[in-house]
C-alpha cells in the first residue's frame, strides 16, 4: 500500500454514513444533486423551471413548458423500485465497503429485506459496476492470461476444460512493476480471434502484452507489442508474477464469500472485483463512486439482468 494514502481516505465508517444519508429526503437531495449538479433541467426539452407534484413516495419533477415528468431515479439502477432509498443507500454503501464483496444473505439482514430483493439489489449494482469498467482501456504494460473458474470435478483440466468456465486476465502494470488496473472478462474459448476481440475491447493498441508461449496469442501481434515466452509455474520465475496473485485473490474471494459460482453469473462477481481493485488507491470514497455509477448507469429489468 501507498504509505502516503490514508487506508481510510477512502471510506466512510458507518456513523459518517448515516450522518450524511440517513434519512429520505438526505438520499433524494443526493440524487438531485448528482442528477441536475447545476439545477434542474427537463430531459426532454432542456428547460430549467419545473414544478413539483407531490402526493407519491417520491416527488415529480415537471417542466411547464413541455410538461414532461421525472423524478430523481428516472434513469437509473433505482428506477421503479418500491424499496426506500435509505436502504438502497445503505446496499449501495455494504457493496462499497466490503472488500470482498457482500452476499444477498448477509445484505438481506443488513437492510431488513427479503433475499430475493437483496438478490437483485445485488445484481444491479453489479451490473453498473460493469457499465463503469467498459468505458476505459488498459495501456502501456500489460500482463495478459486466461484462467478457470469452477467447482472440482472430473475429466479434463485448464485448456479445453468443459467443467469450468474460461476468463481472460489483462492486468495493467506501473513503471516499477506493480498492479495498477485489472481487466477480467468470460470468454468462450482461448482461440486467437477470441484473445485478440478481448484485447481491443479492453486494452490500447500499440500496448505491450507479456503473456505465455500459447500460439494464440500470436494473433495479438497485428495490433499489439507481444513479449510471448514460455513460463513455468513451478520456477520462480517473475513472469507474470502479479497476473497470477490476482488471479488466486479472486478464486479465493469467490470461494469465501460466494462459496462459489456457476458459469451463468460469474461475468457480473468479475465485474465487482475488478471495480474495487481498481478504485483501491483512490482519494474519494469508493460510495460515492458507486453511487455515481447508479445514477449514470442504464435502468435494467430482471430479464436484461439475466437473473
């Protein structure tokens, strides 16, 4: 860890947490906030005045001119929840704030409700999280590998296993070395045209790539500096040294806090963990972040979340 980087610049504790967002009309004032930070302005026609409807949970917003309404979670994760937001803000702050990631069970008596509304509280929140993670690329450095999730099982192990799902693994690294930014996405297959599509979804061409000898990654070499050379996990060798930390933190994060996954959701956990590795240095709270995210982040229904 930076030691010029207070562990707690990051955080709210909980008391902070309820002091800023404790009640209703605190989380709609912060939504506000993030959706109109320079006053209000109609969606639809870009007018500033509105009036207000009351009389639901939530007030309406409406403009005089075109007589449009919204509200302050029109557009977002939050949209058409019957859920107040107080508990959304606190699901949003335990997702935020445990570094391993929280389960829809312990969710679920953290914010008094039942497992099936934690369970797609849980989901959507990841799935702005993924929103967030593919808007930007990997540069300079970059280690890249595939890994297995799954269960023990039998037959075949590692490439061409039909027991466990296959991810690549791009991890951006800094002038001395160290893990910076992490990419990990579920793929079908370790063919070349299957690397090379991951490689420039997520990663800037002209980029080096240090992976394995594997003669897939030969195909990376139309857009990408390739450092290809034959590693040996048993040596001590340092190739792709961190690649592989952050591969077993995960397996281990899954394992510990999820107690596992299927190949149906493991995308959306991916997703969380590379979130949170990747804001880990950050000055700003990591809720705020997350919050953010909801708000910018498109509404989704139970169907397109594929739960």
């Amino acid at each position: 860890m930076n030691k010029y980087i207070d562990p707690r610049a990051n955080t709210y504790s909980l008391f902070e947490f309820q002091s800023k967002y404790g009640t209703e009309q605190d989380c709609e004032q912060a939504l506000f906030r993030l959706k109109w930070p320079d006053g209000f302005v109609c969606p639809k026609c870009g007018e500033r005045h509105f009036t207000i409807i009351h009389g639901r949970r939530l007030p309406l917003y409406q403009c005089p001119a075109c007589r449009h309404q919204t509200s302050v979670i029109t557009g977002t994760i939050m949209e058409n929840t019957k859920l107040p937001l107080a508990k959304w803000f606190l699901a949003l702050y335990f997702a935020a704030t445990n570094k391993d990631g929280i389960s829809a069970m312990a969710l679920t008596k953290y914010i008094d409700t039942t497992l099936k509304t934690a369970w797609i509280l849980l989901h959507k929140i990841r799935s702005a999280m993924g929103e967030r993670e593919n808007i930007y690329y990997l540069g300079g450095s970059v280690e890249m590998d595939e890994a297995f999730f799954g269960g023990k099982a039998e037959g075949k192990r590692g490439r061409g296993s039909e027991n466990k799902a296959e991810v690549a693994v791009a991890l951006q690294l800094d002038v001395s070395g160290r893990p910076q930014l992490l990419k990990m996405q579920v793929i079908p297959d370790a063919k070349g045209e299957t690397l090379l599509a991951f490689a420039e979804r997520n990663i800037m061409e002209g980029s080096t790539i240090h992976s394995d000898a594997f003669r897939s990654y030969g195909a990376l070499s139309k857009k990408y500096c390739c450092d290809m050379q034959k590693y040996e996990p048993k040596s001590k060798d340092e190739r792709l040294k961190w690649l592989h930390v952050m591969i077993s933190n995960i397996k281990a994060n899954i394992e510990g806090a999820y107690h596992g996954l299927g190949k149906r959701y493991l995308q959306c956990y991916l997703d969380e963990f590379c979130y949170r590795f990747n804001r880990r240095h950050s000055r700003k709270p990591v809720f705020d972040h997350l919050l953010e995210c909801s708000v910018w982040s498109p509404y989704k229904t139970v169907a397109e979340l594929g739960i």
